[in-house]
C-alpha cells in the first residue's frame, strides 16, 4: 500500500487509530510488513516496494502526484454548508457525525439499519488513490479510504428485480445553514445503476490521506465514484434505497438540461454553458485534456455498451 501524505503533517496527526490500526493489519495480511522481531520497512521502502502494486493495479492506484491535503480539505462542494469553495471547511463542523447510522433497504431480501461502527467492520479499508473530475471543470487526484460499495450491498441481498440505487443525505436544518436556500431540493439525493454500484471502483468512503474523513470531505461515510462528474458522489449518506425505477436526483431536479442521471465524465460532451474538453488540476496551471471516463475507460467502458453517450449524458 502507497502510504503518502502531506509533508509537513506527522501520520500520528492525521490518522485516526481505527484507520491506522486497519492499514496495519491490512498490510501485515499481504505479506508488506514484517511481523514480530524483523524490523519494519521504513515508509520509503514500503512506497517503492509497493510501487509494483501500483503498476499492477492502475485503476486503484493512479500513479498522478496526490493533490495537497490542504487543498482537498477547503476547496470543497457541499452545498448544504454553503456555495463557495471555502465555506464547507468553515461551516461543516457544526454536522454530529457521531452517533451515525445508514439505513439500507428497498428491494433487498434483508433490509437494515447500520451503526457506522457496523460499517467499519465490514472489510478491510484499502487506499485508492483516485482521479476526481468536478463538472464545473476542475480536477484532483485523492488518496481515499474505504472498501467497495458492494460489499455493503451484498449484506442486504439486492433481489434480481433492483436495477438501480438512491442515496440520500444528510439533512440536519440547524447544522447546515446552506439549506436555508432552496438551491437544490433538499435533501441532495444521487443514484446509480446497480451495476455502476456494484463495480469495484465504487468506493464506500470513510477516510481520506489515512485519516478519518473531514465534514467537508463527507464524513462519516460518502461514496466515490470516480469515473464520473463529482456531484454523483454523494457526501455524509444516511439512506440507501434499492430500486427498480430511476431515481430522481438533487442535480436533475434542478437543472434536467444540464446535469443527466448519467454524468460520466466526457470530453465529447459539452455542458450547454462551459465545454468539457479540459480541466485545470488543483495546483498546477495548465490545462489537461480530459479523459473519457476520467481515464477509466478499460474498466467501465463495457457497462455502457451500445448507449448513446450524448443523449445518456
Ligand atoms: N454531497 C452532498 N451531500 N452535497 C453536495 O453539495 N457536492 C458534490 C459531491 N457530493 C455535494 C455532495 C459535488 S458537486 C462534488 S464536486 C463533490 O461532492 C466534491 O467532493 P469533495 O469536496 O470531497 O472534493
């Protein structure tokens, strides 16, 4: 596992000792770190021994410079806390994010209630280190923390008619003094086909950089979905609902010409007001090309087989 982090905070800072703990024992199952007397491979040995995991594993790992931690930490979308980039950083602190549960139910043959800490125990918590691609034309590139989605649906046991997946958000009215505007129809709800949920690039999220997830960031649970627009990745999830209908999203809702159910992110496929060819990556000045799938087109191309991208946008 590729342990980065940013230089000038100390892991004992920015990691919990629950997400500490996990990476250790995680990295101790596969055989990267020494175990009993033998020393310890020092954080440098373990990144370049791990620099082969990497290569094998390109879509969980991408080998682009992580932004800053400073950066992913205030140059946020929630609108709930408000709608400049800073102001989630500044505001998401008055959102409890302890006691927390997430409700999955729906069409599923075992409907459930989940304790964060249930989730927790669920898998082993892995770090993707991932491409985000935000739809008004910025980039980062984010160690996450979590496990697949799937192995939270699998739990519940979606029944064969389930074709697609609703998440709904939190919505605490005296926390998040943005949902005083009805910019969006709160609460900010996203979904997904259940095969866009079940695939293994779908990350259920609680940490990133080693560390618990910030507010800002969506804690304590969000998903990430990284070959599509970032306002598919719903932030501090509390409801998931298994169904056989498209659900009706925050995004949609709001602007249906602007913003489809699909949102993969498509260089051939202009916004009606911005095109969507390049970004600007979060610390750097030039802009890049954008990647069809953000660069994750051999392992999502085939679920959009024979659709029509441009009217499925
Ligand atoms: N989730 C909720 N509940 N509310 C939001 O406003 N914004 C979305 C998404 N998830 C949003 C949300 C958008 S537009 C983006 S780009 C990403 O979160 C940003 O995630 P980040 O701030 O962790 O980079």
């Amino acid at each position: 596992m590729l342990i980065r982090r940013p230089a000038d905070i100390a892991p004992s800072e920015i990691t919990s000792p629950a997400l500490y703990k996990r990476r250790r024992d995680f990295l101790r199952a596969s055989g990267l770190l020494a175990i009993g007397g033998a020393a310890l491979l020092s954080e440098d040995a373990l990144a370049a021994k791990l620099a082969g995991v990497v290569q094998g594993a390109p879509a969980f790992r991408v080998s682009d410079t992580p932004t800053k931690f400073k950066d992913i930490t205030t140059y946020n979308n929630y609108y709930e806390f408000g709608v400049n980039k800073d102001e989630p950083a500044e505001n998401a602190g008055a959102l409890k994010t302890r006691p927390w549960t997430v409700t999955v139910d729906g069409m599923c043959a075992k409907p459930r209630t989940f304790a964060i800490e249930d989730i927790l125990k669920l898998a082993p918590i892995e770090e993707r280190i991932y491409r985000m691609r935000c739809v008004e034309g910025w980039s980062m590139v984010i160690p996450w923390d979590g496990f697949p989605l799937s192995k939270l649906l699998a739990q519940v046991e979606p029944l064969g008619s389930a074709k697609f997946v609703e998440f709904t958000t939190a919505l605490d009215r005296k926390a998040m003094n943005g949902v005083r505007y009805e910019i969006l129809d709160w609460p900010y709800r996203e979904g997904l086909r259940l095969d866009e949920a079940m695939h293994p690039l779908t990350l259920l999220t609680v940490g990133l950089y080693g560390q618990d997830l910030l507010n800002q960031n969506g804690a304590p649970v969000r998903i990430v979905v990284p070959w599509k627009y970032g306002f598919k990745s719903a932030k501090s999830i509390v409801h998931i609902r298994l169904t056989d209908t498209m659900p009706s999203t925050a995004w949609n809702k709001a602007a249906a010409n602007e913003y489809g159910f699909y949102s993969n992110v498509n260089p051939d496929v202009d916004h009606p007001r911005w095109s969507q060819a390049t970004e600007r990556r979060i610390g750097e000045f030039a802009k890049r090309k954008t990647l069809l799938f953000n660069g994750y087109a051999d392992q999502v191309g085939s679920l959009y087989a024979g659709m029509d991208l441009k009217k499925n946008f």
